[in-house]
C-alpha cells in the first residue's frame, strides 16, 4: 500500500510538474512574443518620427519664405505708395499665399497603444516621453495649424490680395490700387507676418520636442 501511495504521490507531481511547466513555457513565449511586438511598434514609431522631422523642417523653411515675402511687401508700403506698375515687381503678389501645416504620422504610436504595447511599458520613461510628444505636442500643433488655416483668409485684406494674384475678381483697378495702399492692407500684412511667426514658433516648439525623442527611440531600438 505504501509503495503504491507513493508511487501514486511521485506520479502526482510529475504531472504538477509537467503542467507548470507548460505554463511556465506558454508564459515565456507569451512574453517574448509582447517584446517582439513592442520593439517592432517602436521601429515603426521611429520610422514615421524620422519622415516627420523631415517634413517640419520643410514646412518651417517654406513658412519663413513666407514671411521674407510679406517683410518686403511691408518694407515697401512703409516707405512709399506702391505705384500701379510696381504690383508685378513684389513676389508676394506674384505668388500664391501659402501656409505649410504639419501634421504628423501617428499610425504606428496609435497602433502600438491600441493594441496595448504601450501600456505594458506605461512606467518606461522613453513610453511616458513617447505619450507627451503624440498626445500633447503633437495635438497642440495640430490645433495651431487648423487655427492658421482658418484665419489665412478670412478678411477682405485677403480677398484684395486674392483677386490680385487670380487677376480675374479685379473689376475697378483704381478702387483696387486705392484698397492695396490702404491702411487696412498694410495692417493686414502685419497680421499675416504674425501669424506666421506664431505658426513657426509652434513648429519650432515641436521640432524640438522630436530631436529629443529621436536619439532616445533610436538607442533603444539598437539595445533590445
């Protein structure tokens, strides 16, 4: 009897044995395979973050052109009326108006987080650090840019500016080199540089935030 209870007892614990390792197995790879993906997730965070920093750099460059065009359309109404002949010699009025936005990727962070990567590294600091850069910066300058765009043009400033470069809204050419030398459009001009400026401090602001995320993602990338 004693031989067969403890033959019984040795055959009970190969089997606890055997399930706990099982387990222990299953958890293993459950837990590689959540790594795995979350250091792909961050590949592709980093993939999108590099394309980004290209982009804002772009739009930072096209946005201070902007703003070197409108100087020299307010350097000109500050000195002088512009002469009816002179409209054709100031690049802003030769050129479309334009603000680059930026708005950035964020499939591969939203992806990540979706499918709970992220949150099983809530407490890593480059996590925390990846959920200030998409979740604040990167909203605030969405919300700026959307903000820009609305204002760009909506004014009558704008539209004398708009029927000068699409040429067919102007009906009254003396009403309309009267309305360019005007102080309203001067003003405008003024507002135009401002919104710009506040627009490239924005980006600058998030630009910033990037190259300090960058390097952290990449070193984490290379010592997993």
């Amino acid at each position: 009897m004693k031989n067969i209870l403890a033959r019984g007892g040795i055959e009970f614990l190969a089997v606890m044995l055997g399930i706990s390792g099982s387990l222990w197995v299953d958890e293993t790879r459950v837990t590689s395979n959540a790594e795995n993906a979350f250091r792909t997730d961050l590949v592709a965070i980093h993939n999108e973050l590099v394309d980004d920093l290209k982009t804002i750099n772009d739009a930072i460059a096209i946005n201070s052109d902007m703003i070197e065009k409108v100087d020299h359309l307010l350097s000109i109404l500050e000195t002088s009326k512009i002469d009816v002949n002179a409209l054709d010699t100031i690049p802003l009025m030769n050129r479309k108006m334009e603000n680059r936005s930026f708005f950035g990727k964020k499939t591969a962070y939203l992806s990540s987080k979706s499918a709970g990567h992220l949150n099983r590294h809530s407490h890593d600091p480059l996590v925390q650090e990846l959920t200030r850069l998409y979740g604040q910066t990167y909203s605030r300058m969405e919300t700026n840019n959307v903000l820009t765009d609305e204002l760009m043009f909506a004014d009558d400033q704008s539209k004398i500016y708009l029927s000068h470069h699409l040429r067919g809204f102007i009906y009254n050419k003396n009403d309309f080199y009267q309305m360019v030398n005007s102080t309203d459009f001067y003003n405008w001009a003024v507002y135009m540089k401002n919104l710009f400026n506040h627009l490239i401090g924005v980006m600058e602001i998030t630009q910033t935030h990037m190259e300090m995320v960058e390097p952290l993602l990449r070193e984490e990338i290379k010592s997993q």
